[in-house]
C-alpha cells in the first residue's frame, strides 16, 4: 500500500485553475515518486512520469484527511469495489472482477454472483457384460478296441484260414 500525502496549496507547480479539487499525491509504488493523482477522474497524466507506472491503481493506505469541499464521493473507486478502503471482496465466477460480499450481480459483466449449482453428472454407462469362453471339453474316449487289436485279430483269422484253404484245395 502506498500513503497518501495531502496536496499542498502552491506547493506544486503551476496548478490549472480549472483543475478539481479531488487531487492527492501519491508516492509511486514502484520507485517512490511523489505524483499528483486526481480522485475524481482517471486521467492519462495519472501515471508516475518516472517509472510509467499507472497511478490510478495505486489504492493509499490512509484516506486523505476531511478537507473543505471534498465528500466521501470523491473517494477514488477501487474497480469492483467502492470506496478508497476495500473490507472485502468476493470474485465474479465470470469474470473474476472484486465486488463486494452483498452484490447480486457483476458490477462489470452483470453475471449473477451466487449462480445455481450446476447439475449432477450423469451416472457412468453400465459395464458392458464380460464374454467368458471355455475351452471344449476333451473328446471322451470311443467304445471301440484299439486299432492294432484289431489288425491282429484280423491277422490270425485270415491268415490261418487263408493257409487252410490253399492247402486243401
């Protein structure tokens, strides 16, 4: 925060005498140059003619004092949020600019500043079923003998029968 440092009559040079009364001099946050600020109005001289930093968003940490012909309406304006002195702030879900606590709506986008809950997600998609194969059963063994059993039954039928026919005929 930076101090506020009340303007001086004729302690500036020349002043223009159309100028506001609602001018303070503010020393630079950024390299500590005193430079007179005009509270009523943002100007484009509001800036530190040293270091170029803008003034008119340097908020002082003291209101100035109660000067003739100044009101609380001269106060400069925080953006968002009023006065010189800010207790607090809450940011728009919008657009994230400072507005105070009790605000409805955005002083800058107009959004509303308590918005609904949004919806519940909707439910995940039921899995899908999972496909289980099983392997064939094994073939279950046939009734029937053995194949080299059955040569050699064959074989000692035929063979001695083939040897009885030849012989006796």
């Amino acid at each position: 925060m930076t101090d506020v440092i009340d303007e001086q009559p004729g302690s500036m040079d020349p002043v223009d005498p159309l100028e506001p009364a609602g001018t303070i001099v503010i020393p630079c946050p950024e390299c500590g140059t005193p430079s007179p600020v005009h509270t009523d109005q943002r100007r484009a001289e509001d800036f530190c003619p040293t270091c170029d930093y803008p003034l008119f968003w340097a908020r002082p940490s003291v209101a100035p004092a109660g000067v003739e012909g100044r009101s609380d309406d001269a106060l400069r304006r925080a953006p968002g949020a009023s006065g010189t002195a800010t207790p607090a702030t809450l940011a728009c879900p919008v657009c994230n600019e400072l507005n105070v606590p009790t605000a409805a709506l955005c002083v800058r986008c107009g959004a509303d500043m308590n918005p609904p809950a949004p919806p519940p997600p909707p439910p995940p998609p039921a899995p899908q079923p999972v496909i289980i194969v099983q392997p064939p059963p094994p073939p279950e063994p046939c009734g029937h003998p053995r194949t080299w059993v059955v040569v050699l039954v064959t074989a000692w039928i035929v063979v001695p029968l083939t040897l009885l026919v030849v012989w006796l005929f």
